[in-house]
C-alpha cells in the first residue's frame, strides 16, 4: 500500500516548490519510493529578451533573481564578451570576482541560518521559530540558544556581505556595474580600505562561527551523512578566472560520475534539456539550448513542472558547491545532506580568504572596461557558476537584436523533473529510498530539499 504525501509550498526556499512524494506503508517502516518535484510558477524571461539589444541582457537577466542576481550580470556579460569578442582588462576581472564572491556570501550565510538550522534547532517560543512540530531537535538548550543568537547576528553579516559588493558595484542587488567589457567602476584607495575593514568582520564570522556551527550540526546529526545521496554524479561550469588566460581558476570545471572517481572534462555539447514533463512544447528529447524552440503550453499531459530537465550526456547531475568543491578537489567526504551543508561552509571560507586577497590585487587608476565591439550577428555562450551550482546563457544575435536566449540556471539541474528516458531529476533521486520516521512531518524530506538550496525563481526563470 502507499500513502501520497504532497508539501506544497514548500517553506524556506526561494520561489514556488511543490514535492509529492509516494511512501510504501507495506511494513511498519516507512521508505519513500518515488518523488516528484514541480516548479509551480511561469516567468517566461527567455522569451522577454527576443528582439530587445543584446546589451539589455545582463539588465533583464539579473532580474531572475533577487537572491543570485550577481551570476546572473556576470552569465549574461560573459555570454556578450564571448559573442563580440570582448577584451576584459585586469581590474574588470578582479572586480567581477570580488562582486560575484559577496552574493556567494550573502547567499550561503542566508542559506545556513534563515532557511536551514530551523530545520535541526529549536529557537525561542516565537515566531519564525515557532510552532514546531519536529520531535528530531538533538542540541541542548544552551546550543540552541547560541544557535538562535548567531541567527540573528547572521542578518548583519548578510547586510556586510552587500554592503562590501555595493562599494564597487554601486548597488546590490541588480547593480548595473557589471557590464561586457569589464566593469564601471575604477575603485579608490578608500573603497579598497572600507571593503577589507567588511572584509575582515565577514572572515570572522565565517571562520568562528558558520564554519563550527555546520561542523556542530556534523556531529549531532551524523546519520545525516548516509542521507539524500541521489545519482551522485557532480557537474562544475568552474568560475571565478585567476588570470587573463582564463585557464587559472578558483573553481574548476569539470564532471564526476558515480562509478568512476576521476573528474572528466566537460563538452559544452553535450549540456541538453528535455521537456518531456515540463509544461512546454517544442522538439521532444534532448535539445541544446541553442536549438530551443521550446515554448509554454499549459496544460499538458504528463507534465508537472514550469522546470525543465537540463542533462549532460544524458544524466541528470547534481550542481553546487558540494559539486564545485569536489570537481576542485577540495572536498570528497561524500555526498549527502550534510556534505552539502559543510562544503558550502568551506566554500565561503574560502571565498572570503579569495576576496581579501583579489581587493590586495586591484590597481587603483587604471581602467576596469575596454569598449567591446558589437556585431550585428553573433552568437555566444557562458558557463559560470552561482552559489547555488552551474550557470550557463546562450545568447544569439541577428540584425543587431536577441533573436534567441536561453537560460540553463542551478536549480533547474537540481530540481529537473523526470526526462523522456523517464530519468529522475537529482533531488527527486536524493528523496527516493529514504526512510520515514512519520508520516505526518516527513522532517527528512524537507532536511533533503534543503541540503540543496533551491531557487524556484531561478529554475522556472
Ligand atoms: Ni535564484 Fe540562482 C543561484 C541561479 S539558482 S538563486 O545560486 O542561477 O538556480
Ligand atoms: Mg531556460
């Protein structure tokens, strides 16, 4: 016998998410043996785009998001430098990176303290900690109250974290700074002092007190480690140039496949999406984004998601920091909720050590923008990376305006649906075969869609 059990919205994410899941009751154990993820919300920014300026671009797309709006500036310029040809002078690269590093930031302390310990933590008796309905809380009184206490000091962090990008970017979210060819600004020694004092403070804070919070919640939920595995095959765009050459990178790129430990390199070619069970219609199977002609069409039989179903090579990969990280080779504990939770702690760690270094890097006077020369007809693509996994636009260009744009986004890998082979999406994967203690708060379902940090706003873009 199953039970359908339906979340629906589920809470602390970004954007509209539904799961269903079908839990076999046959023995006194519970397991979830299938799981279905639907986007319940239409954008339709790709379509927006058509016959506009390719320079309104980084603009629009920013506007996907108000959580990830810096990869997206910097996805859509490096789509346009790649179309024209662009020229990035040092200083453009180095404040790219500094600006794109502080959403990285933003978003991770976020993640960890507004949208994941309430999972695992039992804050005071109010609102957004209460009502409470979870029986698994395994911190003690005293660290649930340190817990509750960095919480609230998470939010200045938060606000650090923007105020550091808007010194150079002007403003944060949707700066405009970002721009092919470079960047706007040419920074002062002032700039550079007031964003190390932020700097600085941030380091602190990730350093002492997100880093060991995640490695407490490590230790009191180490069962956590064998939970939400999924296909476990991890895909990197890389991102975050080093040098010019762009062949020295922070991030690498790259894929790892469950059966095989060595990390491939990665063919542009072979990133597909399928419509099969998304409300869309368009060529059937796997299509490249730039032979999309995929377009709404609600409703439709078998469909169940506004979310597409991206594959690289036919498999469905799980992208974000846990999958940059290992790509790197920076992290191979495993792949689980808490591997998530703690690779993207070490992430921002090193992303603020990265910052410090790259502000110590910039020349001050000397120009960050070199004019790009437009083309009537072009085409160009980037594959980046967002603090929640890879990021790719794909921009063509004909008598001087958009004339196709496609947006593959993190979340869209994650939280894909099932594809014409009647593949999984990756958290759909991660949820299925995972025991339920009850069946009237599932907690370790939503523990698992949490792991991942879904942007509904962004997958459905
Ligand atoms: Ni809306 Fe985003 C990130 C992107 S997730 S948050 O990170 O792109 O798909
Ligand atoms: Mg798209």
């Amino acid at each position: 016998m199953s039970k359908i059990i339906t979340i629906d919205p589920v809470t602390r994410i970004e954007g509209h998410l539904k799961i269903k899941i079908e839990v076999d009751e046959t023995d006194d154990v519970s397991f979830v043996k299938k799981a279905y993820c639907s986007g319940t919300m239409f954008r339709g920014m790709e379509r927006l785009l058509n016959g506009r300026d390719p320079y309104d671009a980084p603009v629009i797309t920013s506007r996907i998001c108000g959580v990830c709006p810096v990869p997206h500036s910097i996805a859509s310029v490096l789509a346009l430098d790649s179309a024209f040809d662009a020229q990035i002078p040092e200083n453009g690269r180095i404040l790219r990176n500094i600006v794109l590093a502080c959403n990285f930031l933003w978003s991770h302390i976020l993640h960890f303290y507004t949208l994941t310990i309430q999972d695992y933590a039992a804050g005071p008796n109010m609102a957004p900690w209460r009502p409470i309905s979870n029986e698994d809380i395994r911190f003690n009184d005293s660290e649930n109250q340190v817990l509750c206490d960095h919480y609230v000091q998470a939010f200045g962090m938060i606000r650090k974290a923007n105020e550091l990008c808007a010194i150079f970017a002007g403003k944060s979210p949707h700066s405009s700074a970002i721009v092919s060819g470079g960047f706007t600004g040419v920074p002062t020694n002032s700039d550079i002092n007031d964003a190390m004092v932020l700097a600085n403070e941030l380091n602190d804070f990730i350093t002492n007190i997100y880093n060991s919070d995640a490695q407490l919640l490590g230790e009191k939920y180490s069962d956590y480690f064998e939970i939400g595995q999924g296909h476990g095959n991890l895909l990197s765009f890389g991102s975050y140039n080093l040098d010019n050459s762009g062949q020295d990178v922070l991030f690498s790129q790259g894929i790892a496949f469950r059966d095989n430990s060595s990390i491939e390199p990665l063919d542009a070619n072979k990133i597909t999406e399928d419509i099969a069970s998304s409300f869309y219609t368009g060529d059937s199977g796997p299509v490249h984004p730039f032979d999309s002609n995929a377009v709404n069409s609600y409703p439709k039989a078998d469909a169940y998601s506004w979310t597409k179903s991206p594959r690289y090579d036919g498999n469905a990969v799980e992208v974000g920091p846990l999958a940059r990280m290992w790509v790197s080779g920076k992290y191979n504990n495993g792949i689980s909720v808490l591997d998530r939770h703690l690779a993207r702690a070490m992430e921002a760690k090193l992303l603020i050590d990265s910052i410090s270094e790259w502000l110590g890097q910039i020349s001050v006077g000397k120009t960050s923008y070199i004019q790009p020369v437009s083309q009537e007809s072009a085409e160009g693509f980037s594959l980046t990376e967002a603090p929640r996994g890879s990021l790719g636009h794909w921009i063509k260009i004909q008598n001087g305006k958009i004339s196709n744009y496609q947006i593959v986004t993190p979340t869209c890998f994650n939280t894909s649906p099932r594809d014409s082979n009647g593949i999984a999406g990756p958290l759909e994967k991660a949820i299925e075969g995972t025991k339920i203690d009850s069946k009237d708060e599932p907690v370790e379902v939503l523990r698992i869609i949490h792991s991942y940090d879904p942007c509904q706003a962004c997958a459905v873009h």
